[in-house]
C-alpha cells in the first residue's frame, strides 16, 4: 500500500487545505482562512 502519513496522502485526504510538514516534523493544514487576499 502507500503510507497513509505522508504529505501526498494527506493532501488527497483533505480537499479544502493544503498540509505540509514544518522543518519541526508537524504536519501546517493552510485553507483559504489563513490568508488575506485571494490573489496570495
């Protein structure tokens, strides 16, 4: 199979962020919230 944990997988998952681990090891979910403008 593929490993459910990693950063393609969670993407596939989770179609409203964007999910990327941090140089720390914790997996950062982005959505449209955490940004001002839609252009960004």
């Amino acid at each position: 199979m593929f490993d459910t944990k990693s950063d393609f997988a969670l993407n596939k998952l989770d179609r409203e962020a964007i999910i990327c681990k941090s140089v720390t090891g914790v997996h950062i979910r982005l959505t449209r919230e955490d940004f001002a403008a839609v252009h960004e």
